[in-house]
C-alpha cells in the first residue's frame, strides 16, 4: 500500500478524498489548520514552507500521491489570502513535494481547480499574469483591489494552467499531473457561500443540468480514479454535473 496526501484534509472535499484513499487501504499524510497529521497555515510562505517539511518528514523518501485540495471560498475576506492559498499553496506544494513523487513507481498529483474557472473572461485577467509568474506581491496587491469571485475564478483558472504547463515535464519525469474542476458540491463552505446576501444569488443560478448539486463523494470517486489514471496526463476533469458544458460548449 501507498503514502498519500491530501491538503485540506480535515472536512469537506478534502475529508472525503482523505476517506475515500483510506479506505482503499493507504496511509493519508492530512494537511490542514488542525486536527491532522501536518497541522499549517497555507495562506502564508512560513506556513507552506512548514507544510513542506512536515510532509516531508512523514512522508519520508516516497509519495506515491498528493492532492492539493486545501482552498478558500469566494466570500472569504481579504480576497488576497484567496489568492494565497488557492494558487500559492497548490503549486509551491505540487512543485516542493514533486521529487518525493518521482521516486515512487508511478506517482500521481491531483490539484483541485473549479469550474468557476470559466466565470471570468479571458479578457479580463488582472491576476493570472502575477500568479503564473510566481509574483507573490504583485498577486497581493493586485487581489486586494478585485471581488472575491473574480480572484477566486482567476485562482483556480491560473491553477488549471499550471498543472497544464507541468504536466508533460512531470510526465517525463514519471509522474502524472491532473486537475479535477468540481462545480457546486454541497459542503459548509459552500452553504456559507448561498448564504452570502451578495454573492448567494449569483452562485445559486449556475445551471446543473443534472438536477442536483454534487456532494462530496461525487468529488471524492472522480479524484481517486484521476489519480490512478496511467494514461492521463495534464487533464483539467470537470465534475460537476454539466454545468460547464452548458455554459461554455465551444471552449474545446
């Protein structure tokens, strides 16, 4: 059996992705801001860099799984700390942790965008310059001015191109990286969301032509399964009930 991890593992996605891995009998190395293994505040560099070295210390020589699921919603204030924990956090983990990957059989990274990806328009993407340039300051302050929905949909679109743009030097290196796009998936944080008087409304009008909203296992299966994909290599999967095909049908 394997050694995984799973950030954001404490509830929500996270927890039910931590659950579903053990329950396929491997050891899940948890990271979140209490109650796991690795216990850390992803939304700042001290904080990753001590996600890192925990990770790594229990992780020892090989991981044969990372998800990077630990994220922020987009009501959450200031909007910069979304920025800094949906982007930042992901791929400084993905990229840290990378070696630990490469030296088990067949690694596998999963990092958990959105499919509010497509709720900003290209042409309108203050962020994504400074987060795929790793500029974490020019980030900042450029976040600090916008809505949490524009940073939280710019975030998890940047995240879709980083794994995008890893993914064929990963897969050279022997390990496979994918992104998994949920849409609306009951949960707390998104309950606070719907909630929200402001940014509710707009949330509750996204089409699922399915007829219901995801729940955390729907997440759970689709991630367990990307990650034993051997032949899936830079992948942004949306699990969310057609809501994306419906809205954007001629994005491929």
């Amino acid at each position: 059996m394997g050694t995984y991890c799973v950030t954001g593992s404490a509830r929500g996605i996270g927890g039910a992705i931590r659950a579903h891995i053990e329950a396929e009998g491997h050891t899940v190395i948890g990271v979140d801001l209490s109650g796991q293994e690795v216990v850390a505040d992803l939304s700042t560099p001290d904080g990753r860099a001590g996600a890192i070295a925990g990770i790594q210390a229990a992780a020892g020589d090989v991981l044969d799984g990372l998800v990077v699921c630990a994220g922020l919603p987009p009501t959450f204030k200031p909007t910069e700390t979304i920025a800094q924990v949906n982007y930042f956090a992901a791929v400084e983990l993905l990229d840290a942790l990378r070696p630990l990957l490469e030296a088990a059989d067949s690694g596998s990274a999963v990092a958990i965008s959105s499919n509010a990806l497509g709720t900003v328009s290209e042409a309108d993407e203050p962020l994504m310059g400074p987060l795929l340039a790793g500029d974490v300051d020019a980030a900042v302050a450029t976040a600090a001015a916008l809505h949490g929905i524009q940073v939280y949909g710019m975030a998890k679109r940047a995240l879709a191109r980083a794994v995008r743009h890893r993914a064929p030097s990963w897969a050279e290196a022997g390990v496979r990286l994918n992104a998994v796009a949920p849409g609306a998936t009951q949960t707390a944080l998104f309950q606070a969301t719907l909630d929200d008087p402001e940014i509710g409304p707009f949330v509750a009008d996204f089409p699922i032509p399915v007829g219901r909203r995801g729940t955390v296992d729907d997440i759970a299966e689709a991630v367990w399964f990307v990650l034993e994909a051997t032949f899936m290599v830079g992948s942004v999967v949306f699990v969310d009930g057609g809501s994306d095909a419906q809205m954007r049908p001629d994005t491929v």
